[in-house]
C-alpha cells in the first residue's frame, strides 16, 4: 500500500529527526483511514484499514477520557491527531490494548464485533472510507492484523504512534517535529 502524500512527508519528517528513537511505531492516516507499522529502523512491517471516531476533528474534548461512553455525544467522537508516546495496557475487561492517548481514553485494539448493528467487520472490509467512521475515538484494528503486527512491536513494549490531522494542515500539527528535522537535515548537510 502506498503511504498519502502526507503520511510519506511524516514518515520522512520522522526518520530524518530520530523521533522514534529506534522504536516500532505507527502512522494512522485519518484521511486514509488506514495505519501503517514500521519497525524502528523505519521499516514498513503491514499496512490495514482502520475504523476511526464517527466525528471528524482534531482534538479531544476536554475530559473525555473521565465520561461514560453513555454521556458523549456523537460530535464529541473524534480520534485525536498528533504525536503519541503508546504504551501497551489492558482494558476493562482484561484485553490488551495500546494506550495511545491514556487521558482521553483512546487506545489502538481489535475491531469489536459485539454489537451486531455496527457491522465494524463489513465497515473495515469496504474499499470506501465514508463508512470507516463509527468509535468513540479508539482506533480499531483487524484482529488478525493486531496479532500480526501490533501485538509485538507496541503492544510489548512503548513506541510511538502519530495520528496524522484532517481538519488542520499538517505542518500545523507536527510543526516542532517538522522544525527539528530541518535542523538535523541542516547538520548532516543534507
């Protein structure tokens, strides 16, 4: 799979500054709506669909992460962009997890199928991505994609996942990060 023109930028942006600090990592492209995996060396490990937050934005509402999912309202689903230090964690009913912004409770699992009416498996294997809109923020996976390739790069150990913007440009977003590679590019005399 092809990385968006952004996702490539980041990508660059990323190993070009050492930001990852040799760790696995993910890109998610929201407007893509798919992750791709790489190893440390930055490396690309797997590329899949992804099911996002029903609502497009940037930023999590304030305090989300405290609400029940009962009391958020469908505006406030957003899966918040930016540059996340995951670490792998447990939910509340004891399954493993990536906690990719632990505060306002959005973390990176397998696709539940629970909820019939959802049909978050028919969603993920769509080739449009109008109806990869349907969490409460968390970004859900493939389950065979997460045993295959999440489980044991950050689902072990910490890493990093950048969720890249849709509603704002992406040097907004990752500014600092994209300053700091100028300036190691700079360095090297590239």
């Amino acid at each position: 799979m092809r990385l968006s023109d952004d996702a490539s930028h980041l990508l660059d942006t990323i190993l070009a500054a050492h930001d990852q600090q040799g760790r696995p990592f993910a890109i998610v492209d929201k407007k893509m709506a798919r992750v791709h995996v790489f190893g440390g060396d930055g490396s690309l490990k797997a590329s899949s669909p992804v099911l996002l937050g029903l609502a497009e934005g940037d930023d999590s509402v304030p305090g989300i992460g405290e609400r029940p999912m009962a009391a958020i309202k469908p505006e406030e689903r957003t899966t918040p962009a930016g540059r996340f230090e995951a670490e792998p964690g447990r939910n509340s009913h004891g399954e493993d997890i990536i906690w990719v912004d632990y505060d306002a409770a959005v973390s990176m699992h397998r696709v539940r199928t629970a909820n019939k009416a959802d049909r978050r498996l028919h969603r993920l294997a769509t080739p449009t991505i109008a109806d990869n809109r349907i969490s409460y923020g968390c970004i859900n996976v493939p389950a065979a994609f997460y045993d295959a390739y999440l489980r044991d790069s950050l689902g072990k150990a910490n890493g990093m996942v950048y969720v890249l913007p849709e509603t704002r440009p992406l040097d907004a977003q990752f500014g600092a990060l994209l300053k700091s590679s100028s300036r190691a590019d700079a360095r090297r005399g590239s």
